[in-house]
C-alpha cells in the first residue's frame, strides 16, 4: 500500500455505531468448515470460542449468542438458515457502560468480568436477550431489529453473584426468570432459584423462591439452566459437573416452583466430546429438536456443537445411543431439516480493511477510548499508539488490543502493516493473547529497527515479559515522508504467526510477503480467563507524553 503525504482519516471511529448493513457477514472459511457438503454434518459446528451458546428461531431464521465477558463490542449475534452454517451479523452491547457499573470501570481489562452466559429469547416482536453480570446483578437488552441498533440496556435484578438467566413468557401471561449463583461472588454455588418478572421482563417483582439445589454429592455445579415450556410442564436445561468435564440434566415438572424431577440427558460417554452442556434447545419448522452447546477445548475456547435432540417419555434426550435417556455427543450427523439448503457459511475471519466500520471478528479488551483508531475507506485501519498504564505489569494491563477468536485447530494468520514509530521504545506487532501470550513486534531502537518476540507466562499473575529474541530490521522497506514539513519513516513490515494443532505457535516476518524468516522460539497459546486464546494487533508508545506513533494495517488474512 501507498500512502499519500497527508491521509485523510474517516471520522468514523472505530469504536462507533455498527451500521451491519455496510458487513461481509460471512465466508466460505478453508479453516474449519462443519457442513460436508453430502447432507451431513461434523462438529463442533464452530471451532471457535462462542462459549455458553443459547439460540432462538424466528420464522425460517436462527440466531445464536454467546459469553463476552470484558471484551467490546458485547454479545455477538449470530445467524443461519440450517443450524450448521453461521454467520456473524451484529452485536447487542456497543459498550459496557451499563447501569450500576461505576463509571471506567470497564476502561481497562476485566479479564473474565461482565457478560456470563446469556439467554436470547423473541417475545411480542421483539428480541431480548439477558445476562449475568457477577459483580452488579442481571441485564437485559432488547430491539425489534436485531440487525440494527439496539436499546439501551436494562438492569433487572440488581446482586452479587447472580448470573446465568433465563426468562419464561407463560401462557398466563405471567413472566418468571430463574438463574444461578456464582461461588466466586456469592459464597455458594450449585442453586437455583426462580422469581416473577414484569410483563414487560424488566424487572423482578417477587421473592426469590429455591426451585433446585445441586449439592446433593451428583449434579454439583449446577448453573446455566434455560426454561421451556412443552406440552404442560416447565423444564429447565441446565449443565452440572463443571465446565470441562460435567454433563447436561433436564428438570421438569406441573408446577413453576416445582418439584422438579430430575434426569441426566446428555454426557461423553465413550466419545472424546468432554462436558457435552450448556447451550440452548431449538425447534426447527419441520418439528424437528435441536441442541447447541460448547466443550472446553483449553487454548480454543469452548467450542459449539450440535446434537439432535428425541424425545422421550417426555425428556428431552440430546445425541445418539441413549441408555436411560442420556444420549452421547455426534461427531457426525445428518444436517437438520430446515426444508431446503443453503449456501456453505462462517463467521468472517480475514479483513481487507475496505471499509468505513471495524469488521464484526474483531473486539477490544475493554471500552474502546477516544483516538485508539479509525477505518478508512482508503484500505487500512489506522491505529495510534497508547501509553503504558502507570501500574504495567504485562499485557494483561493493556486495553487497547485489537483481537479475534482463534478460528480452527490449525491456521496462519498474516497482517500487512505500515508503522510511522516516532520514539525509541515504540512498538506494533502482532500477538497471541491468553494467560500467557507472545508477541511479534516493530519495535523503535537507537540508530533504526528491530523485529521482536516477546513472550510472558502466568500474565494474570503478573508474570514478567521476557525478550526472546532481537533481530536487526535492515531489509524493510522504509519511506520517508514529509508531513507539514515534518519527516516521517514509514516502514512495511509483514507479520505471521502460524498455530499448528494443539496451539502451538511459530511466528515470522517477511520484508516482501513471499518469503517469511522464523523469529525466537515456538510459543504454546493457553487460554484466557475463561475465553480461549485470541489473535490480534497492538501499537504502543513507550513512555508518556511522546509523539504518537502509529500503523496502518492493510490487511489480515487467516488460512490453512
């Protein structure tokens, strides 16, 4: 890419509203594809980090959110025609500026703080979706253009410690929420209680009522239950045995407040699926049963999969092979009957930077601040270099990187970047983002530049960044340019990082984007604090009140 001497920067900020309809929404990934293309099937559907997934239909469409946690934009919105092919199409939260949240709280990391295990539900033409936050209480937002803005959010049942909602619209016309308790927050886990909503499901009106208590030496960690109701009882869906390695039970019973009986419905069996739970059961227009949820792959996140789902002397029984209605997970299945077939799909990964709105793979680690960046319809996306917080430790501090999910078991991903770095010490590059992280960088030196992997273990525990290697940057191609009369060295420099099975990582760099040179050590990605390791870009000034630098990146691209 060519830059003019002066660019003209678009005035939309990167962190602005989402116009969906200017998006890609998906691509034929080469990464990871779930449909076949024979009428079948493999899971996970997603091999990406949409933990705690909960979907809803609406007419002949389905759409799917997820956890977010601390990162922005907030609650993804997904969508598909057939259950197996996704796109990703919007999001419910711009920001967490949220009521009760004191204000900046969200302005620097809060790595596994904010958005937990939401519940997406379509009532009276319109879409809600609610969530737990475990330090201020539940939330719910809502739209009836789930493509477009929605409104601002609702804080329902203000606490500590709630989390994982779920509401129930009732025949009655009554409207009911149940939801779980965090051990962290709350001091007691494994309950959950159910209580009276609002017609409009904006705010509890009742008592809360005990309606199941998992500390019964079985279904221990009981939380992110989902409530239905079929053909006269109240179930709730909900996973218990803990994240990794727990299993799905269904309750049900005549009466809201129960007593719930109480039956096991899926588990791993003699697969290799460990925790088949947490998700959200669909109905398809054909009558058929349908069930997504995740399994915690480590450095991947907990990944989506799709289970057909029977029922059963009135239990819902999800996978195949049931013995007294628990069923185990599918690896492979027949794609669900949604009447026709639809184009293979998933979420965008690659970005060409075209456009005047931040592509929807992308989110920052907290609230995006003034000046961090701005797109461009001249083919870049321009971010500018932010100071080191007073109390660094490691990346773990750093707000303002600029991450996706890693999106397969293996891929590369490559970013084409032009660095304007005015002060020693400045650097951008590229990172892997976890509880430990590596990362490629530019980096500003005495007398020119250098390429360098950094890598730190036990980030939350600030642990300390160490130099793996230095390498003299003097192939690069570099450009000086005069701004306002003002000399500036611009510097094109490739970037890659290649994550073979397992998450292993080997970054490398190239002058001309043909051939790439290896840098430093291989690094093993590991997950973040409950999100998988993430891919993504950083520009940084090195001390406070010095001219900022920063990068224009021309494109990022994901591939086998």
């Amino acid at each position: 890419m060519k830059l003019p001497n002066i660019i003209k920067l678009s005035m939309a900020c990167l962190f602005g509203l989402l116009n969906t309809t200017m998006y890609s929404y998906g691509q034929a990934s080469n990464t990871w594809v779930a449909d076949q293309g024979d009428g079948t099937y493999k899971n996970p559907i997603l091999h990406a980090d949409y933990s705690d997934p909960d979907v809803i239909s609406v007419g002949d469409d389905y759409y799917m959110t997820a956890s977010s946690f601390n990162s922005v934009p907030g609650l993804p919105i997904l969508h598909s025609k057939d259950l197996v092919n996704w796109s990703i199409v919007n999001y419910a939260l711009r920001d967490l500026t949220l009521e009760g949240v004191p204000e900046g709280f969200f302005a620097k990391p809060q790595h596994g703080k904010g958005v937990w295990a939401p519940c997406i539900r379509y009532h009276k033409g319109e879409y809600l979706i609610y969530w737990g936050d475990p330090d201020f209480g539940i939330y719910v937002v809502k739209t009836k253009d789930i493509l477009g803005r929605w409104d601002n959010p609702i804080l329902v049942l203000p606490g500590k410690g709630r989390i994982d909602p779920s509401p129930l619209f009732d025949d009655d016309g009554k409207v009911y929420l149940t939801h779980a308790w965090a051990g962290s927050r709350a001091y007691f886990n494994s309950v959950m209680t159910v209580c009276e909503m609002n017609e409009e499901g904006t705010k509890v009106i009742s008592e809360e009522s005990l309606i199941f208590d998992g500390n019964d030496g079985i279904n221990h960690t009981i939380e992110g239950g989902k409530f239905y109701k079929r053909d006269g009882y109240y179930y709730l869906l909900a996973p218990a045995g803990g994240v990794a390695m727990g299993w799905q039970i269904a309750l049900r019973s005549k009466n809201v407040y129960g007593p719930y009986e109480v039956k096991r419905v899926l588990d791993q069996g003699k697969t290799d699926i460990n925790g088949p739970h947490q998700g959200g059961l669909v109905q398809t227009q054909t009558d058929e049963w349908w069930f997504i949820h995740f399994q915690d792959k480590g450095p991947y996140g907990r990944v989506a999969h799709l289970q057909p789902v029977h029922w059963k002397d009135g239990w819902p029984v999800m996978g195949i092979n049931d013995k007294d209605y628990c069923g185990e997970p599918v690896t492979t299945y027949r794609k669900p009957d949604v009447g026709e077939t639809y184009s293979i799909m998933t979420p965008v990964e690659s970005d060409e930077f075209n456009t005047a709105k931040l592509g929807l793979q992308w989110q920052w680690h907290a609230n995006p601040q003034q000046g961090w960046g701005f797109p461009s319809v001249n083919g870049y996306l321009r971010m500018y270099g932010q100071y080191y917080p007073e109390d660094y430790t490691n990346f773990w501090d750093i707000s303002n990187l600029l991450l996706q999910k890693f999106p397969a078991p293996k891929f590369n991903a490559t970013l084409k970047l032009t660095a304007v770095l005015q002060n020693e010490g400045d650097q951008a590059g590229l990172i892997i983002m976890g509880w430990d992280y590596s990362y490629i960088a530019l980096r500003k030196i005495m007398g020119g530049y250098a390429i360098v992997q950094a890598a730190c273990q036990d980030a939350e525990q600030k642990g300390e960044e160490k130099l793996l290697a230095t390498i003299p940057a003097k192939k690069l191609n570099t450009e000086v340019k005069y701004n306002y009369q003002t000399r500036l060295e611009l510097t094109d420099v490739y970037f890659r990082v290649d994550v073979k099975d397992g998450a292993m990582c080997q970054f490398s760099y190239s002058s001309d984007g043909k051939k790439f040179d290896s840098v430093g050590a291989p690094f093993q990605a590991k997950q973040g604090k409950w999100i998988g390791a993430k891919v993504g870009m950083f520009i940084l000034n090195k001390t406070d009140k010095t001219p900022r630098s920063w990068m224009d990146m021309d494109w990022f691209r994901i591939d086998k």
